[in-house]
C-alpha cells in the first residue's frame, strides 16, 4: 500500500484554512500534517514521520467545524511543542536540504514572503555561521541563506510579496505590451526613466541592424562604440513577454509593478491577464463518469432519413449552439457510416448529434496497478483532451486540459509528479505564450512528471481541449489550483516548491498519459 508522506494528518477540509497568528494571517497550501482521512497506513519506508499528531476522533453529535477546530488547536499545540521557533523567507528563492550541510540534497524550496516553523537548536556549519535550522516537516535550511527567525511571528514586508496559494493565480501576471520595456534593478526616479526610454530606443534600433549585430548585442549587451545600458536597468523587455507581480510600489506619481524577483517595470507598460474563468466538474454521488464537454463551439445536429434507409444530418436551427467548453448532456458515441458521431440528449427527449471532433468526453478507466485505497492519481486522456483526478478507483475531478501540439506531443506512459512548485519559470509554452525565444516567469501550479513536462496552470490561453502547448499539459488557473491541491507531494505550509526525487521523503502522485 502507498501512504501519505509522513507527518500528514490534517483532514482535507482543512488544508485551505487560513492561520491567524498576532499581526499576521497566514495562507496555507496545505496543513502539511496529511490527511488521515483520506490516507492510512504506515509512513514510507524512506521516510521518518515527525511530530504525529495524535489521531483526533468526532465526538457524538460534533459539527464538522468543531472537530476541524479540534485538530486545529491539536496542530498548532505540536508545533509550538516541537517547532517553537518561526522563519520569515527574505530572500528571493533559497533550498531546503535533507541534512544540515549545504552540499546535501535539495528535497524542497522557501520563496520570499513564506513563513515556516522551526526547531529551536540549530547546527552551524563553515559554510552557515548563522546555523542550519530544522523546519516542519522535514529538512534543513540555512538562515544565512534568507531566513529571518525569532521565537513569535516575524513581522516585516517580505511578508506581503508571499503567493497567494488560494487564489487561482498565485501572483498577478502582466504581459509587456510594448517594445523594449525597461526592467529596473530598483524603483526609477525620472531621470532613470528618462536615460532607459533614450538607451531602449537605440537598442530596439540596434536589434535590428542586421543578424551578426544583433547577435552580438544579445550576447554581450552592448556593442562597441554604442552607449552602455543605464546602470538602473535589468534587461529590457519585449513584448509578449510576461512577468509575475507581488506588488506595487509608486515613485514620482507613477505606478511600477513590483516582480517576484524583486525587479519593477512600470505598470504603464503592462497588461494584466487573469486567465481563463473556465473550471471541472466535480464528481461524486450528484456528478459521476463520463462528462462531456463543447470543445468547439457547434449547432446541434438532427438525423434525417432517407428514403432509401440511409440518413443525413442537418443543423438543427431551434436550437442554440453549444458553446465551447460547455457541458453536453451526453449518451454515448455511436458509428454511423463512416463517421462517429456523440449522441446527445435533445431538450424535446429526441437526441442530437455532433461529429466526433467537436467534443472532449471524461470516461472512467482502471487505475493503474498497485495503486492504494485513497491514493491521488491523475489520467489524461490525450485523444479527448481531458484529465481526470481520481481517489483510489474512485474519479473526483474531471476537466479539460490542452496537451502538447502535432511534433511536441506530450508523453504517453505512467509518470510520477517529481518536483513540484507553487509557481516556476518555464520557456518554450507554446504559440500562445508569445515568441518562444522568451520565457514565462512563475508558471503557476507547476508538477513536473518527466523530465522538462509537467501539469501546469495556463493563464496566456483559454482554448483548453483543444492542444495547443509544446509538451506540458495545460489547464485552466482554477483546474491547476485544483489539482495540485489534491496530488501527492503535498507542499509544506509556507514552502513554495518539494521534490520527490532521490530519497526526498516526499511521495509523488501518479500521472498516467494515454491516448
């Protein structure tokens, strides 16, 4: 049997709460104490379980939001017990270890603005005279490295540049819309503004003087005998470019985007996208197996016979087309001639029709081999464009997703999630995403299955069942938050990535690709 990683015991409905601690609220990705609800058994064996919380029973006639407020205070009593002290992240992005060296293996990752919790002896090292601290639930990180401790809750404005880990997009993304839009190290006064429009303008000249010139001015950033980049810009932006935003800051009465690496682009100069409001279905005794859904936007069809038996089909114009992405009442497919057609359930009892390729239909299947009671799995159906969330043998969620187009097709197989992150910088995406030769910082949602593929929240489009990536499966903001919540390795409250790789201690969900 798998089992949950070790040191989870939390209830699922737990894991979306928000902690109040003095001066602070805390946004959880997940009680990172598991999930005894949905998962028992013994710890894996790679694994050391820490800190159990002692199994909290529902007394007669208790609520459920009693019982979760029960193990709630039956939580944050073990962390104040075995984890006293409380970490602020002050650096952009620093690794958690398995052992107390820096040479240890990464297992997991703290981004700017997370809060974690402690132990309170630490193990200084050369190479960290600040000490390495233990953090909940497993591993190691260096103070030094960004960490700011104490025995209460931290309070600083690191703390405003968190993710926002219950919102369907953990940042706000903006793309650059446009040419050569200046990216500063620090907040510009307007002389700085000034000498980057002036700099950015010679440069897109420059840009396009010829390839071997361009060349040289990507490779090296300047040419001879050109001026050289005002020393308060990054990099200049193109457009279609997009950047991840925890903030905004003003200075001389303009507005500038503050970017999770700590960098500004003036506000002006973006375009906020949402993504997507599209979202699954859940399942259960209300909602089950098969689901279809619109994938492009069609009049329903009525049969016709002929008189010499056989029989057309025509649109039928009292009735309004199904809308992409919508939910179909469903029947079953059905071969007629040589075509398949989705039979569908008419307003009137009498069915309708639509051709195979105008619909994305969820169906059940096995699940893999050895797969446990309560074990979180993940089916994507490349031929219909879906992806199914599942429980055991139980199916939970059903959605679509948009995999890999005709020469980066996505990869058929049984997977496991290998790393996951909160958000992560990706490149490559896809026509959607812009020019290829650029890249996507903060990907949401992110569950890397192989190699450079992943699962991944997708807020550049909105085409989902149809494939239109360059490998990775896609999903709408909402379907991405959703899944990621629900797979194994969940991620640590307060951590921003985890890996499953190598003896990490994290137990990773599979991912099974067909077609």
């Amino acid at each position: 049997m798998r089992d949950a990683p070790a040191g989870y015991n939390l209830p699922s409905a737990m894991k979306r709460s928000t902690l109040i601690l003095p001066g602070l609220a805390v946004a959880s990705i997940g009680i990172a104490i598991g999930l005894s609800v949905l998962f028992t058994g013994e710890p894996p064996p790679e694994t050391e379980a820490i800190a159990p919380v002692p199994e909290i029973e529902r007394a007669p006639g208790e609520s459920d939001e009693a019982l979760e407020a029960r193990r709630r205070a039956a939580h944050e009593a073990m962390l104040d017990r075995d984890f006293p002290m409380h970490g602020l992240v002050t650096a952009a992005q620093i690794p958690v270890r398995a052992e107390a060296d820096p040479e240890s293996q990464v297992i997991g990752w703290l981004r700017l603005g997370g809060r974690v919790r402690l132990k309170s002896a630490r193990v200084q090292t050369p190479r960290c005279n600040t000490g390495f601290y233990e953090l909940y639930p497993r591993g190691w990180t260096c103070a030094g490295q960004g960490v700011d401790v104490a025995e209460t809750p931290p309070d600083g404005t690191a703390g405003e540049s968190a993710a926002d880990v219950d919102a369907p997009l953990p940042y706000r993304y903006m793309m650059v819309r446009e040419p050569q839009v200046p990216e500063y190290h620090q907040l510009p006064s307007r002389d700085d503004q000034r000498d980057a429009l002036l700099h950015g303008r010679r440069y897109a000249e420059l840009l396009n003087d010829g390839q071997e010139r361009r060349a040289e001015l990507l490779r090296d950033g300047r040419l001879a005998g050109e001026p050289r980049m005002p020393p308060v810009v990054a990099r200049y932006l193109h457009r279609g470019f997009y950047v991840a935003s925890n903030g905004t800051e003003v200075r001389s009465q303009r507005r500038f985007a503050r970017t999770v690496r700590g960098s500004y682009v003036k506000e002006a100069q973006l375009l906020e996208t949402t993504g997507s409001d599209f979202a699954g279905i859940e399942l259960g005794e209300d909602e089950q197996l098969p689901i279809a859904f619109a994938v492009r936007t069609s009049r329903p069809l009525r049969r016709v016979e002929r008189e010499d038996g056989t029989s057309r089909f025509v649109d039928d114009e009292a009735m309004e087309p199904w809308e992409r992405q919508a939910r179909l009442p469903w029947v079953r497919r059905e071969r007629i001639g040589d075509r398949v057609y989705h039979v569908l359930e008419g307003p009137d009892g009498e069915p309708r029709y639509l051709r195979a390729w105008f619909a994305g239909v969820a169906e059940r299947i096995e699940p893999p081999r050895g797969v446990a009671a309560g074990e979180p799995w993940v089916h994507v159906d490349v031929s219909e464009q879906t992806l199914v969330l599942y429980r055991g043998n139980q199916p939970v969620y059903a959605t679509l997703v948009s995999s890999g187009l005709e020469g980066h097709d996505t990869p058929r197989g049984e997977f496991t999630i290998r790393r996951k992150f909160v958000s992560d910088t990706m490149a490559n995406l896809g026509p959607d995403a812009g020019d290829d030769s650029y890249r996507i910082d903060d990907v949401p949602w992110t569950q890397y299955f192989e190699g450079s593929f992943a699962l991944h929240g997708a807020f550049w489009h909105s085409r989902f069942g149809l494939q239109r990536s360059h490998g990775c499966v896609n999903l709408a903001p909402r379907d991405a938050r959703r899944v990621f919540e629900h797979t194994w390795p969940e991620v640590p409250e307060g951590w921003h990535g985890v890996s499953t790789e190598r003896g990490a201690g994290f137990q990773g969900s599979r991912v099974l690709v067909t077609d």
